[in-house]
C-alpha cells in the first residue's frame, strides 16, 4: 500500500467484487450473500480499512450509532476495569466495522431508566443497543426496544433474555463449579461467598456454581456464609470483618469479582492475617489489579475485551443482515487462574 490509506477500491480488489457490492456491504444493504458479505469484511480487516461514519451517515441517513448502557452508582467507585475493557472491546470492533459507539451510564435505581435507555433510540438515534447487568436482564425494557425496531445485543444475559435477543458471555455458573471445585481439592471445607448485586444475574450464576460444587461434594448451607456486597473494594472490606468475627470462621473467601477479592485482601491484611495461611482470597473476571495486588489474587478469567468485540459484531451482523439466525448466544471461554492468594491447585 506503499503507507497509504487504504479505499475502498483496494477493498474491492482484494475480496474480488465490485466496488457496489462493498459499498452495499459497509452500508448494511441488502441482497448480499453471506459468503460475499464475509469476504469483503475479511477484506476489510486485512486492509485494516477505516470508514469515515460520519460521511456515511451523511450519504446513507442512517446514524450508524451503537449504544452501550452500563449500571452506574454515583455514590460508589465503579467497576473501572470491567466497563473499560467492555468499551475497548466494543471500541475497536466500531472502528474496524465503521461505527460510532455511545456510551450511556444509568443508575440502577433511578425511577426514569427505561425513558432515559430508549432516549438513545428516540433522540440519539442508536441503531441498536448493548446491554450490560442488569439491564440485560431487564424484559420489559428489551421487548420495549424490539418493539421500536432497534437491535438489542446483551452481555452476560440470563436465560430468559436470550430467548428474545443475541448475547455474550461465559458460562458464569461452570466458572464458580469451577472454581469451587478446586478449593475443595485444596482442603478447604468452610467457605465465606462475597456475592454481588442480586439483580446481576450472570453474578448470581457464579453462586449457584459454588452451591452446587458444595451439594456435589457432601457439603451443606452449613459449609458456607454468604454475604451480599456491590461489587466495589469498599464492601469487600466492610464484609470481610463481618465474614471472619463468627464463630468457625471460613478458611476462604470465595468473590463474586476482582474488586471485592482486593477490598477484601485489604481487610485482611489491615488484621495482620497471613494469606493464604490464616484465609484464602479469590476473585472474578482476572482484571489488572488481580496480578499487582499482593499478594496477587487467584482468580477466574473472563475475556472482558473480547465480549465487548463480539457483542458489536454480533449486533452489526443483524443491523447488516450478515446474522439471520437466533437468538444467538455466543460463549466464550473462562478459566482458572492461580495465584498467591490461594495454595497452588
């Protein structure tokens, strides 16, 4: 390319169809084959081939606008990592795919949420939207939408929800089997589960893997004290004081994600408490602070960037007719991955 540009000429050249037919491709035309359809977008990635969205709109009228809907609390400290990697999964996809992605934050508690979601629709003129926990999980608001004529795409949806819409993610509750499962092997038979916000479903997942590891192993309600936090550091160290003060107290604590698992670190260390020797600690999701924290954290990974990618893809494939099956539900992945935190599996 000699450290041009690419166009869509070059496009059209290396996937062997007429420039009409790339054109027709990049602006979700229809009467493309699939197979057409695919080789132009290989082409497209190839080329590394951007498309200038705002020009397309321009010409074309659609807005070629994705929103992206996270919970957000403005009394809390976010789940920075989870919702960063999300956006650059997701990111990255729009740049190569020639979309613009907004990103809307709503609490989960606020009265108006639905009107303010569908606004993106209304007014911001999003062609389809990605759900995260909960709003995944949110029926009425993702019929609502459908019924609007918009795409919906969930990360992490439950069961329910994908009967109506495409989602992605990992099989939450193998994750906590998982997991649990090796505990076990490791000796622990007392267990704390920090768990998270009752409405993320795909977090209430993780938990009946780790109850359903305990049943599979002869061990009762009576092995296991479970709290509820929010997902933040600051009630990983307020429920682990809670957690450990009872009588026979767990020998682990088992996190419903990284940031509880390092709050709850924190806590530990605060009481001079050798870990693992004194308690064990694991979190969820494998995120940055997981592997500098010390010590670093045993926990389960989760491709967070990848769901964002997919999930944009996912939902081009329908707004270009590339997907006509479904409801699709794409699973990706999870694995274990031990660090100090825990004695080696």
């Amino acid at each position: 390319m000699n450290g041009k540009k690419p166009t869509i000429d070059d496009v059209a050249r290396l996937s062997g169809v007429a420039r009409v037919t790339v054109s027709r491709v990049l602006n979700g035309g229809p009467n493309v084959r699939p197979a057409v359809r695919a080789k132009v977008m290989e082409a497209v990635k190839a080329l590394d081939y951007k498309v200038n969205p705002q020009a397309r709109s321009l010409a074309g009228g659609a807005s070629r606008t994705l929103g992206f809907v996270f919970n957000s609390d403005p009394e809390s400290e976010p789940n920075s990592y989870y919702e960063a990697a999300l956006e650059l999964g997701a990111l990255r996809a729009c740049v190569t795919l020639g979309y613009q992605l907004l990103i809307h934050q709503i609490p989960l508690d606020a009265p108006d949420q639905q009107r303010r979601i569908l606004e993106l629709i209304d007014d911001q003129r999003c062609e389809g939207l990605i759900l995260c926990p909960p709003f995944s999980d949110d029926l009425a608001l993702v019929e609502t939408a459908l019924a609007r004529g918009c795409k919906v795409v969930a990360v992490s949806p439950g069961p329910s929800a994908r009967t109506l819409i495409d989602g992605v993610g990992v099989d939450d509750e193998a994750a906590g089997y998982d997991l649990t499962c090796a505990l076990i092997r490791l000796g622990h038979r007392r267990f704390g589960f920090m768990a998270g916000l009752e409405a993320h479903l795909s977090a209430e997942r993780r938990l009946e893997g780790f109850r359903r590891a305990l049943a599979d192993h002869g061990l009762g309600d009576d092995a296991c004290l479970i709290r509820r936090g929010d997902f933040t550091f600051r009630s990983g160290t307020r429920l682990t004081p809670e957690m450990l003060d009872v009588p026979n107290p767990p020998s682990v604590l088992v996190c419903a994600n990284d940031d509880m698992a390092a709050g709850a670190l924190a806590a530990a260390h605060a009481r001079g408490l050798d870990i693992p020797g004194d308690i064990a600690i694991t979190g969820f999701d494998d995120a940055p602070v997981a592997s500098i924290v010390w010590p670093p954290l045993t926990t389960v990974h989760q491709p967070v960037k990848l769901l964002g990618q997919r999930a944009v893809e996912l939902l081009v494939g329908r707004l270009t007719g590339a997907v006509i099956d479904g409801p699709l539900f794409q699973q990706l992945d999870h694995a274990l991955v031990c660090r100090q935190t825990t004695k080696a599996f």
